[in-house]
C-alpha cells in the first residue's frame, strides 16, 4: 500500500446510512432551528407539535409557532431500525463559524461529513445499530448489495472514483447510525452534510486518520469570544474563551452526573480515564476508612462491656464476702 498523503481531494468513501430507533430526543423536539427545518423542507414535525398546532393556532409560544405543523407528517411515523439507503461522503472538515455559518443550514459542526451522492434502498435492512462507526453482519450486507438500485449506484462511484473510491474493509461498507428524520433529509438529498462531535474515520485508507483537531471546536451556534479588561492594576485587554451551550456540541464528562462544557472542546481520553481512576480510588479510599472506624467502634464497645463485667463480678464478691462477716 502506498504511503499515507495529505491531499484528500477526490478520496470518498460508501457508508450505509442507518435509522436509529429513538424517536427523538427531548433536546431535539425543543430545538427550533431542527424543528423549523423538519416542517419547512420536509413537512414533518413531531407528535406533540401536530397536537399543538391543532388545538390552538393561535398560540405563539410554541417550539414551531406555524398552524400549518397541523398539517405535517409525522416523524414519529418514520421506519426506524433499519439500514435505509447508501450514501457517498466524499469531504471532512471542522466547522468554522466565520466560513461555514451561512454555508448552508443543515451544517452544523463542530466535524462535518460531506455527503457527494446518496440512494434508498428499495427495501429497507432491519439491524440493530451501535454508537460510532459499525459494520452490520456478512449476511445483511449480501442482501444490500443485491438490490438493484445499489448495484447500479455502485457500479457508477466505480467509474467516476476509481481507486480512490473505498468500499469498506473486505469490501463491507461501515454504517453510521442517525436519527430520524436526518435519515429522510439526506436520502431525500435535502440534507448533505453529517455532523458529528469527532471524526469518526478517514475517508480512506490512504489518507491520514482524520483533519488536525483545532485548539477549540466550534458549531454554528458558539458564541464568539469577546474582549474583557482584566481587573489588575496595570490594564490590560484580554480575550476570554465563551463555553457553548448548544446541546448538540457541549461535552458530558465521565466523572460529573450532570452535563458540563469543557471550553466548547471533547476533553481527551487520557484526562477522563485519570477523572475516572481518581474518582474510583478515593470511593475505595473512603470505603476502607469507614470500615476501619466501625471496626474500631466495635472493639471499644466489646472492651467496654468486658470491662464492666469484670467490676461486676469483683463488686458482687465483695458484697457476699461483707455479709458473711456481718453474720458472724
């Protein structure tokens, strides 16, 4: 194999695209830029939207404020669990806001696929997905590439691609998971670009393992950073690094319960993995410390009750023994 290159210009790769089962998250069904987008391009909206835009048309308050939401599809009734379509992601990159911004609305950050070419199956493949980059089994794969309408999309990326076209290890292209209705955006070809929090793989074996990560993520909605005047006695104008707060790119750490921003970056592996090791030790630490104390408690109060048996025994002696001379 030849060596790895930087120019990654014309290198694709196929991946098939699976409907995950969730329904929605609750973050998604409140986020109007998403929503919006579902009722405008797609005429689909959740359930709950459908319910509100029929009962009251006149309410502005709701997630998607539009009467016509009543008359969407929804995308509850979308097919779910299933490899749906096949799609050719032929660009990867981070998100810049003062690039991509107002590039194209389905584009969001903070790491971007590119999608070239997309085509639905003509019946979908049940299987259960996985989080990250996942194969489905030799058997489900043979009955994707049967289908007419992929044999022919395929046999057309061979002849415009050529080599640098990758199919997937031992020719089985890896799927991506995606919930509804991104799937029917993009198999409609409405939707062509994937984003994801990290790169998840290069789009060939050739190419380096994914773009150099930037010191700061960022998405289209990240606020910029804006000067401050540091309060010292010498003033001086500084910048300060905003978190943000958008749900799709803030970082849950391993070792916090709740959701936390670590500067609107990932925090790496090594760090989480030491959070987890020291949050571990010192559960283990207080453990042993509280089995120490209460087995030190134990053991004072069993000297305590031997103790007084003792000055029990010695008093009830001394009692027969005064008695005995009073007798006398």
């Amino acid at each position: 194999m030849s060596s790895i290159i930087d120019d990654s210009i014309g290198f694709c790769r196929v991946v098939y695209v699976h409907a995950g089962k969730n329904k929605g998250t609750k973050q998604l069904k409140q986020d109007r830029h998403h929503t919006e987008l579902f009722r405008d391009t797609l005429r689909l909206c959740f359930a709950k939207d459908s319910a509100s835009a029929a009962a009251s048309s006149n309410t502005t308050n709701h997630t998607v404020p539009d009467a016509s939401t009543s008359s969407c599809s929804l995308i509850e009734d979308l097919p779910r669990g299933q490899i749906l379509g096949v799609m050719l992601l032929t660009e990867a990159f981070w998100f810049k806001r003062d690039q991509h911004k107002h590039f194209d609305a389905w584009i969001l950050g903070p790491f971007v696929y590119s999608i070239g070419d997309v085509v639905r199956l003509d019946e979908g493949v049940a299987v259960d997905g996985k989080l990250g980059k996942w194969s489905p089994p030799k058997e489900m794969n043979a009955r994707i590439m049967q289908q007419s309408s992929v044999q022919r999309k395929l046999e057309q990326w061979q002849r415009e691609y050529g080599d640098r076209l990758y199919v997937g290890e031992n020719g089985i292209p890896c799927a991506m998971t995606i919930h509804q209705p991104f799937v029917e955006a993009i198999l409609s070809r409405l939707k062509k670009y994937e984003n994801r929090k990290r790169p998840m793989f290069p789009l060939h074996p050739l190419l380096k393992p994914s773009p150099p990560s930037p010191d700061m993520t960022e998405c289209r909605f990240c606020l910029s950073p804006q000067p401050q005047i540091a309060q010292t006695k010498t003033t001086s104008t500084t910048t300060t690094t905003l978190k943000c707060t958008y749900w799709a790119h803030s970082v849950k750490s391993a070792s916090a319960a709740k959701q936390t921003l670590v500067h609107g970056n990932e925090a790496s592996s090594s760090k989480l993995k030491r959070e987890r090791t020291d949050s571990v030790d010192m559960t283990m630490s207080s453990s042993v410390h509280h089995k120490k104390l209460k087995l030190n408690t134990f053991n004072t109060q069993m000297l305590q009750t031997k103790r007084q048996s003792v000055c029990s025994h010695y008093l009830c002696g001394f009692m027969q023994s005064s008695c005995f001379f009073v007798s006398n």
